[in-house]
C-alpha cells in the first residue's frame, strides 16, 4: 500500500502540471482580444490595439464605457496579456459594497477588529499580489474610501482593518466606471489625484449603436454559446432578424443583446429565428432607427 500511495503520489505531480499548463493555455484562448467579437472594420480594433501595446506595462488603465460594453472582458485580456498571466485576476464591483464592507474585501481585517469579524481575512488586494485587480465601478466609491484607495497606489501598502502594521503588495490596478470621471473631478465628486492614478492610460469602449457592423458577427457568436448551454440548437437568423438587431440602438449594450437572444432562443421552433420573435421593442427601435437613418448610412451598411 506504501510502495502504491509513493508511485501515485509520484506520477500525480507531472499530470497536474500538465494539467495546469492546459488550462492556463484554455483561459489565454477564451480572454485574449479576440474575445471582444468584432468586424473587420470595427471601432472596437483601435482600443483593442492600444490596450495591446500597454498591457505588457505595468502601468494602470483605466476603462471607461457605458454599461455591459465588455469593460471586465477588457481587462481580463489586458491581465492575460501582460508580464502577471500566470499571477491571480480578481475583479470587484465597487459600486455595489458599502464602504465599510469593501475595505474589508479589498484591504482584509483582523480578527474581533468589528463586530462580526469572528477569524481573520486576507483582503483581495493581498491575495491578488503579483496580479491584477479591476476596480469596476470606480466612480460610485465615497470621497472618504477615495482617499484609502490613494494612499495604496501611491504607497503600494495594505493595512487590514484592525492591523497594526502595513504589508507591500505588487498589485496591478485596471478601474473601470460607466460615468465620465473627468466631468467628476470637475464636479468635486471624484478626486483629482486619485484621478490621475489610475488614468495612465484611458480606454474608451464603444457602445453597441457605435459598433453596428459588429453586431451580427457579435448576435451569431452569442447564439452558439447560448445554443450549447441550453442544448437547443439553431442555424442562426433570418435576414429580416439580422437587420432589425443591427438597426436597434442595444441601450444596455451586449447584456441586453444577450438577453433579447435568450428568449429568442427558447421561444424559436425552426431552424432560424425569424424577427417575429424579437420583443415589441426592440422592433419599434429599428424601425425608428430605420425611418431617421440617412440615405448614406444605409449604402454603406
């Protein structure tokens, strides 16, 4: 039994390395640029590009973007793309934890430093060192958790609620916020010098009423994702489906692009779903969007 346990124990370390390398090779694939879906000719290259040259520096970004236009896909590609790969991607929305609660999250706390604090927490900055985190939401934090945030990037040190010394961590920050932060810093809602740390370099996402050439490549890789997870398989749309979901202005972006082909999808019976099956919406949208086009857009679509 000892002779086996010893063989196994033997063998059960190269196969989980080359396990690992696989998977590791597995999420480069899936959260490369390329998984941002785009045309040719989309606006969407030219971010791609410049957040390709800075990702192997280690500087911050900071993206900018309306709701559900790919901001965290973004950053998770400027991670897999740079020098940290291999070092841990943590993404916290800042908006949706109450200051008290995100300190913790980010910074970690000690043991009785506040009620409810029964063990120890290693914070996500802590357990993110050597790797990358995204700030989402960077926009909605209090001016008060603004200034915490400051001291960590112009020191580089965590102190953990309750803690009485400082640690160093090495830690790449992408932010990422819906709101125009530089309008922010000229309204006093958002820091200057917060500001100018995290925006060494700005990337801006387009939104899906920007990017219509995008979105029936975009709509059919959505499609096949959702076929397999739902095991209901399609051939695609109809010519007349294509053309109402590139003529509607997609306000929530590609989650509400996600959700408008979900239900398509459940509720389709043939091999294409026809535009019968689009919400009321969103085809009163794209025959708004039809009927105030210009002449010269509709040529070149």
């Amino acid at each position: 039994e000892y002779d086996r346990l010893s063989l196994e124990l033997k063998l059960s370390v190269p196969v989980a390395e080359v396990r690992l390398a696989e998977q590791h090779e597995r999420v480069l694939r899936s959260y490369h640029f390329d998984a941002l879906v785009r045309s040719p000719g989309s606006p969407l290259n030219e971010v791609c590009r410049r957040a390709a040259q800075v990702a192997a520096f280690d500087i911050p970004v900071l993206v900018l973007g309306e709701t559900g236009t790919g901001k965290e896909l973004l950053a998770r590609a400027i991670h897999y793309s740079s020098l940290r790969s291999e070092r841990p991607f943590f993404a916290v929305n800042c908006g949706a934890i109450p200051d008290e609660l995100l300190e913790s999250e980010l910074f970690g706390h000690r043991k009785g430093s506040f009620t409810g604090a029964y063990a120890n927490r290693v914070g996500l900055l802590d357990q993110a060192d050597g790797g990358t985190i995204l700030l989402d939401e960077i926009g909605d934090v209090s001016p008060a958790f603004q200034v915490k945030l400051l001291r960590f990037l112009q020191e580089g040190e965590i102190r953990p609620v309750g803690a009485n010394e400082a640690k160093r961590v090495d830690v790449r920050v992408v932010a990422a916020t819906h709101r125009d932060l530089a309008g922010e810093v000229k309204a006093g809602r958002f820091r200057e010098d917060l500001y100018y740390r995290l925006s060494a370099m700005v990337l801006t996402l387009p939104p899906l009423r920007e990017r219509r050439g995008d979105l029936p490549v975009l709509a059919l890789r959505i499609l096949d994702s959702l076929s397999g997870t739902h095991g209901k398989r399609t051939k695609g749309f109809t010519e007349e489906a294509l053309a109402c979901i590139e003529a509607y202005d997609w306000p929530g972006n590609v989650r509400e692009l996600q959700n408008e082909l979900t239900r398509m999808l459940v509720l389709g019976g043939g091999e294409l779903l026809g535009a019968d099956l689009l919400s009321p919406h969103v085809l009163r949208g794209a025959s708004a969007s039809a009927a105030n086009a210009a002449p010269s857009d509709i040529a070149v679509r």
